[in-house]
C-alpha cells in the first residue's frame, strides 16, 4: 500500500514540474505537432490502420504472456501474493523480488502502450500523468473482472465508450459518473461482468441433467459355491 501512495505522489510531483515547463517539454501543451513516425507520414490513413494493428497485435502478446505466467510457478506464486502475502514470505519466498518483476513488466507494457498511443491521439501533455489516470485503470478491471485475463479488456473498451459519449454531452460530469459506476460495481457486480457471466454459465450447467451413475448389480445371495 505504502509504495503504491509512493509511486502516485513521485508522479504527481513529476507532473507538476512538467505543467512548470521547467524541463522545455511544452508545460501544459505537451508535445504536439507529430508528423513522421519511423519515416511514415502520421497524419495518413494507413499509418492509422497499421498503427491500429499494432496495438491489437500488442494486447494480443501481451495477453498470451500472461496466460502463460499464470501457469508456471513464478505465476501461481504471484496468485499467492495476492491471497495472502505474508503465508507466502513464512513460506521461505522473497515476496519482494516477485513484486518488482511484476511491476517493472507492468512498467514495460505500460511503455509500449504509451508509445502507440502518443501517434494516434497526436498529442502529450502533463495531464497523463495525473493520478486520475490510474483511477481510470482501477475501474477497468473492476467493471471487467478482477482476477480475470479478459475481464480488464472489456471494461477498458465498454468505460471509454462511455466517457466518449458522456465528455460531449456532459463533461462537468465525468469524473461523478466514473466514481457512481465504480461503486455501483464494487455493491452489485464484485466480480465485473465475466464474474456475472460465469455465474450464469455456473448455474446453467447445475442445471443440466448429468449422466446417470452405472449401477453394479448386487450378486445373488448364496450364489457362491
């Protein structure tokens, strides 16, 4: 908890030392004004779609790195860090070395995301460091499902289809819809909407009658000889 608070304020600080302009990187406009990216023209309509391609082709690498930790031992080890830490370190595991791989992968992938999303919004500033940003995050995987590999990627699309919507018709109120939601989802749905789903699939398949027990007949009393 203590170096989560940590990592939020070091960002913090940071991003109000780029709003200051200190550091000539633009202050409060950020950087704007892209034109090229690896020799292509940024504003073409195909450099979009390749630049589309690539981040789908990167959630996709991402997502089978993950579905691929979580079945060694290095992932199951994570799992037990999140259900109970301190079991794990009375265990004899360094918890903190598991902890900072996890968060320097993160970092990576956080990176390369950054990187892809720079040319197609075609602006960066400060702002995207505010720690509301993280905030949004929390809600994804909430509204998705926490402890689910597809759960976070169909709360980042179904949220910012929504804030989409609501930042034209109602911009003052994005940020009360967005805490609303996160509660309504945290009382009514704990497990997001793949927890909902496989609850329904849980109970449809209780419901199905299942294959009927052979049954051995009983030899006849006296049968032997």
């Amino acid at each position: 908890v203590y170096f989560a608070i940590l990592t939020q304020a070091l960002t913090y600080a940071a991003a109000l030392l780029f709003f200051r302009n200190d550091f000539t990187f633009g202050g409060n406009n950020g950087f704007t004004d892209f034109k090229f990216i690896l020799g292509a023209d940024i504003r073409a309509d195909s450099t979009g779609r390749w630049l589309f391609v690539a981040s789908g082709i990167l959630m996709l690498v991402v997502y089978a790195l993950i579905a691929w930790l979580l079945t060694t031992k290095f992932g199951k080890i994570q799992e037990a860090i999140r259900d109970s830490e301190n079991r794990v370190r009375f265990s004899g595991y360094s918890t903190t070395h598991f902890k900072l791989f996890i968060f320097v992968v993160s970092a990576v992938i956080a990176g390369l995301a950054g990187a892809l999303y720079v040319p197609q919004a075609g602006i960066i500033n400060p702002g995207e460091m505010w720690p509301t940003k993280g905030l949004d995050i929390v809600v994804w995987v909430a509204v998705g499902g926490r402890g689910t590999k597809f759960g976070p990627i169909i709360g980042a699309i179904l949220v910012n289809l929504l804030k989409s919507y609501t930042t034209r018709a109602y911009p003052e109120s994005w940020l009360l819809i967005l805490g609303a939601l996160f509660v309504l989802v945290v009382l009514f749905m704990p497990n997001g909407i793949v927890g909902v789903f496989q609850q329904i699939r849980a109970r449809l398949g209780t419901g199905r009658p299942g294959p009927v027990p052979a049954v051995k007949a009983e030899e006849p009393v006296g049968s032997e000889t």
